[in-house]
C-alpha cells in the first residue's frame, strides 16, 4: 500500500458520526499512550515495556525533551520511529492486542505528528503482518489517523508501526493508539455453523452456543456422511433434514442482537441440497413472522434471502424450519447474515400483489404502477398456469409468447449505477427442449436476457447508469406458446467494474473473435498477468455458456487479474460479487479476491456451473482502491472462470418494499 494523502485519513468525525457504537466493548491494546516507564522530561531508546516491542531506532519521548514535539494527545508521553541509515533494519515499535472477536472487523485509531525541524518518517501500520495503512504526517501537530479495516483471526493480535530507512534523520511520533470493532450491522450467533467443532462428522440438535435446534435438524462438517458441499465459510454448514408425518418439522433459530427498534432488514444465506438425496424446501422466519419459503435443487451453494422484515425490539429470533414430507431431502445452510436496508429505488408493484386475482389469473390487468403488453399479466397461486408458489407474496407476472411488462422505478439517484435482480421461473408444463428467452431494459436500453429455469432462481443484470426515475422492461418474443414467471423485483446501487461508461465487468472487451481466447489481452480497463487472459463462448476453454455477455475471464497456474475501482463510497462497507466456475475439462483453482492487499475471500469453484459468490465486507477510506483476482502457483492445466463482477454497499440502496403487503417507511 502506497502512501496515504494525511488528509484522506483523517475520517475520525466522519466515523464516530456513522458508528456511534465504537465507544463500546472495544479491544484493548498494550500501553496506548505510551506513559510506561515515565521518563520525566527525557526519552529513551527501546525501553522495556510489557506488551511493547522496540527495534532500532524506536522508544518513547517525554513532553519536553529533547525530540521537541508537541504536548502528547493524551498524557504526557509519546512513541517514536526514527529513520535509520541505508542497509540498516527500520525502526519499529510492536504492542499486543487483546479482547478481539475472531471473525469481525476492526479499524486501528492512533495521533501521529512529525519531528519539528527533521520531519516526519514515514510509516507502514500492520496488524499481524498484514499492511493496513503507510502514513506520513504532515505537521508537527498531532493529527488522529483511521486505518483501513481488518478481519481479526483470533482473540489477540499485533499491531506493529515500523518506518523507513535512508535519508536524512526525521522522527515521527504516535499516540492513544486504539483498535475499534466496525459494527456493521446485527449479529447473528453462530452464523457458520464452525461450533462445536465436528471433525468430519455430523451431529443432530447438538449444543451448540446460540443455536437451538428442533427436529432432524444439526450441523455437518466438511466430509461428513451428508456429502455437502464444501462450506462457503469455514468448514461447518447448519442442516434441516425434512421430518416424516407426525413428526415435530426440523428446524434451526439463531439469536439476532444489534437491531435498531423501527428499521428494516433484510436476511441473506447461503442454501444447497444434499447430492443424491435433494433439498427440503425451507421457511425462514423472524420472531415468528413469516418471510418467505425457499426450495434448493442445486448442490452448490446459492445465496439468496427471502422477504425484508422491520424490527420492533433491539434483539431477535430468526428460525430456518423445513418441511414435514415422506422423501427423506435435506438442505444445508450457511453463512447467515441480518443487513439493514437503507431506503433507496422503489418499483412500483414490484412482486405484482396488485390486483388480488384469488387463485386465478389476468391477462393485462388495471394493475398501479404496471402496463401490460401482448399475452402478459398476473398469475395467483394456484392459477392454471400452475407456476411453483410465489416466494413473496401469492402472485406473479406472467410472460407468454410476445408478452411485455413495464414496472415504473422513482428514487434513482442520477449518474449512480444500479442493477436490477428478480425472481424467474418457467411453467411447468412447458416443453423442456425450448424455453421463452425474457430481455430485461432499463428506459429502453438492455441490460440483461434471460432465460428461465423449472425452480425460481435469482436473476441479475448489468449495471446502469440512473436518471432520478424511469422505466423497468421485461419482454419475450417467443413465437410459441411458452410462458415466463416474473416474481420480486429489487433495484440495487452497484458499482460497475469499474464503475466507469467503459467498465468491462464481464470482460466483454476486447471483443474477441468467435470460439477464441486470449492470455494478457491488452486492454484499458483490466491488467492481467501470468496464466490470465479471456475466453469468448465456445473456445477451447470450454466453459458453460457465460452469464452475461459471450466472454468470460480465466486464471490458470499462478495468474491475477487487478482493476482499479474509482467512485467508492468512504466508511461504508462493500461487498464484491462475481460468478465463478471451474473448467470443465480440467482441475479447479481457488481464487483469492483483494481489495488493496487486504484479502476479502478466497473461494474454489463448486461445479462447473456459473455461480454467484459474495466476498466479505471491507470499507474503502477512499473513492479509489485496487481490487485483484488471483490463484496460486499449480499444475498449468488447473483453471477457474469468473464473469460478471460488481461491487456492491453492504447497505445498499435497495426496494425497501419488496412485497407491498404492508406499509413500508419512505
């Protein structure tokens, strides 16, 4: 990590203003302030400090001695890193951390000034080993520094300050140095299933820490006799196996803290059948109240969530409950997550529960915020369209043969990037061999075709860029009779990749001719190096058809592919997605994501079935920063795909109404 601007990090007014809660249950960090031993008016070279090292040059320097620096930010001494000469190690000052949460976010908080009349050395900032900050003061006046965040792999940890070497002698000093948790949003117990540790084994209803578990239900490790998968996070996943006839229906609750009484939420999981068995359809629940119902057919996992929900009190339960059936299907979960929604785009009727049809069906409706086209309309649960029951609400739209509806969206900020996902199925009794191809545009421009499948599955389209309001299309052109279900349709902000007028984010330049590949292409928009390079649909690399565009992007052997991300929002946490599979005719690499040189996720293909993925949460502390897609040195004939990469605010500005079936906050 280069050196920071000094100004671009000094957030602390705009942190606190944000996260009021980093006040609280914080870490503590060895000797802060630097007041052990008390030196009085002198300094000293590498005292000896419980909980502090100092190497070189380092130490602490009392108000009034001879370093001159300013009065200390708190107490009366300070830290300091002096440069050493040329060839020489650098100086460093290392204190030790306690009280983390292994798994959560932190931001290191520290005042650093530079040596009146030597200036300041410049300094590089880790957290056990990991950069998360180069910083060199511009004044002799002690200013307060945010790093960028960190995850915390245990219960402590090192922080380490260490400066340069060669020049001319120049000194900076530290203070109150303090490590804060970066609440981003509720906590849900347990979320990844990773306790008690299971081995390779599984167990039923086991006693876990703020789980409770009914019925056939429990945790599985990676390896066990349930063939899961592999964990997206860690090496656990929760298990609802569907329960006989007269049989309490198995079922998982997790303890949700954190909520703020009034706001909305949404919850996001990652969910996947047992291979050879099947999935149980699941019913996710908060505090009693129903949120959706979701079924599982595939093997990989698949986030998804189902219906937002308000919280009422501080605290909550959020219940996973399967099906009672004869069929012995079990589904695994994973990676439970509560984020509150911000109020953003609304989409008006956008899982079309205006008119109630009963259990019938209606060809273009009077229906508020819709118009209808050709043979298109709503469908309710139980119709003679026999579309699989709706996952919001009891209704669905219906595209047949050359229908098309257009939904009206308001709350668009103009010139930000959006996307548009939505829930698509097919009837079933379409023959299987065609399908209706549905285009999806925003004000008349294509962002999207898709084609639907026999489950409802999540669809996603390419970023846009907005106008205050506009105009959602979904048409089909099929000159048969073949019909589409359209069903809870969400506008999100994005950031394209990169979020530019010439992002490539599904790697569709430079335009490749057909059935060809390309190792390091040469384009503006993307670096790629090693064993990195682009295919176009149907060359020798032989991945699945892409899912979006006809290009994809490859790593084989050690490769990375990096881009540089520009209109970030600062101190608000992002997410990367991106879809990712294996080449069919090969082995599979795991890929690692990075934003800067802090690692978001490192994930191994499932299948070679395109498949979207989230990273984890980082927070930019500035509108720019690097994001790199990487894989390890290996056998040159192992190889990953990925396609279609956004990034995402953690708390996007999404529908805050998703069903209209009770009032939603504006």
């Amino acid at each position: 990590m280069g050196h920071c601007g000094f100004a671009k990090i000094v957030l602390a007014s705009i942190l606190l203003g944000l996260f009021p809660q980093l006040a609280t249950a914080q870490p503590v960090v060895a000797d802060p302030s630097f007041e052990t031993p008390d030196l009085g008016s002198g300094f000293a070279y590498r005292p000896t400090v419980q909980g502090l090292t100092f190497e070189r040059d380092s130490g602490i320097a009392a108000n009034g001695s001879a370093f001159g620096f300013g009065p200390a930010p708190d107490g009366d001494q300070v830290g300091l890193i002096q440069t050493t000469p040329n060839g020489s190690p650098p100086s460093s000052i290392a204190q030790t951390v306690t009280g983390l949460n292994p798994g959560e976010h932190y931001v290191l908080r520290f005042y650093a000034a530079g040596r009146p009349g030597y200036g300041a050395n410049p300094i590089t900032i880790a957290f056990n080993g990991l950069p998360v900050a180069s910083v060199t003061p511009v004044s002799t006046a002690f200013e307060e520094v945010i790093t960028a965040s960190f995850l915390s792999p245990g219960t402590t940890g090192t922080l380490s300050f260490t400066g340069a070497t060669g020049g001319s002698d120049r000194t900076t000093a530290i203070d109150r140095v303090r490590v804060q948790r970066l609440p981003f949003g509720p906590e849900v117990t347990n979320p990844s299933f990773e306790t008690p540790d299971l081995g390779a084994g599984f167990a039923y209803r086991p006693d876990a820490p703020g789980l409770a578990f009914g019925g056939t239900s429990g945790i599985a490790a990676n390896g066990s006799a349930f063939g899961f998968t592999s964990a997206p996070d860690g090496d656990q996943v929760g298990l609802i196996q569907a329960n006989p006839p007269n049989v309490p229906s198995a079922s998982i609750s997790h303890s949700v803290s954190g909520l703020t009484p009034g706001e909305w939420y949404s919850v996001r999981f990652s969910g996947a059948a047992r291979p050879g068995y099947g999935g149980t359809p699941v019913s996710i629940a908060f505090n009693g109240e129903l949120l959706g119902r979701l079924s599982f057919d595939s093997t990989a996992f698949v986030e998804t969530s189902p219906n937002d929900f308000r919280a009422t009190t501080s605290t909550g339960t959020l219940t996973f409950s399967g099906e009672i059936t004869a069929r012995d299907t079990t589904t695994a979960i994973d990676r439970v997550k509560v984020i509150r929604r911000l109020p953003g785009p609304e989409v008006a009727n956008l899982s079309f529960e205006a008119p109630d049809l009963g259990a019938g069906f209606a060809y273009r409706p009077d229906a508020p915020g819709l118009a209808f086209g050709g043979t298109s309309g709503i469908a309710a649960n139980g119709s003679a369209f026999g579309f699989p029951s709706a996952l919001d609400g009891d209704q669905v739209a219906l595209l047949q043969a050359t229908g098309s509806i257009a939904q009206q969206v308001a709350g668009l900020t103009p010139g930000d990037t959006h996307r548009i996902r939505f829930l698509m199925v097919r009837r079933p009794t379409d023959e299987r061999t065609d399908v209706n191809e549905v285009i999806v545009a925003f004000n008349g421009i294509p962002v999207g075709t898709f084609t639907p499948e026999m489950v409802w599955t999540e669809k996603t389209t390419s970023a846009f860029r907005a106008t205050a309001a506009g105009v959602i299309t979904f048409s089909s052109s099929s000159d048969r009779d073949l019909t589409s279900g359209i069903d809870r349709v969400i506008v999100e902000k994005t950031y394209e990749f990169p979020p530019a007028a010439a992002a490539n984010p599904s790697f569709e330049l430079p335009q490749l001719a057909n059935r060809s590949f390309a190792y390091v292409p040469q384009t503006t928009a993307l670096s790629f190096t090693g064993g990195a390079g682009i295919s176009r649909a149907g060359s020798a690399w032989g991945f699945q058809a892409p899912p979006d565009g006809r290009q994809v992007a490859f790593l084989q052997g050690r490769a990375t592919i990096s881009q540089r991300l520009t209109e970030l929002r600062p101190t608000i946490p992002h997410v990367v997605r991106f879809f990712l599979a294996g080449r069919p005719t090969t082995a599979w690499s795991p890929v690692t994501v990075k934003f800067n040189e802090e690692v978001i996720g490192t994930f191994m293909p499932s299948s070679a079935a395109w498949t979207e993925v989230t990273t984890d949460s980082f927070v930019p502390l500035a509108s720019e920063g690097m994001l790199t897609f990487s894989t390890p040195d290996g056998a040159s004939d192992v190889a990953s795909g990925i396609d279609m990469v956004s990034v995402v605010e953690m708390l996007p500005a999404a529908v805050s109404d998703r069903s209209l079936e009770e009032p939603r906050p504006r």
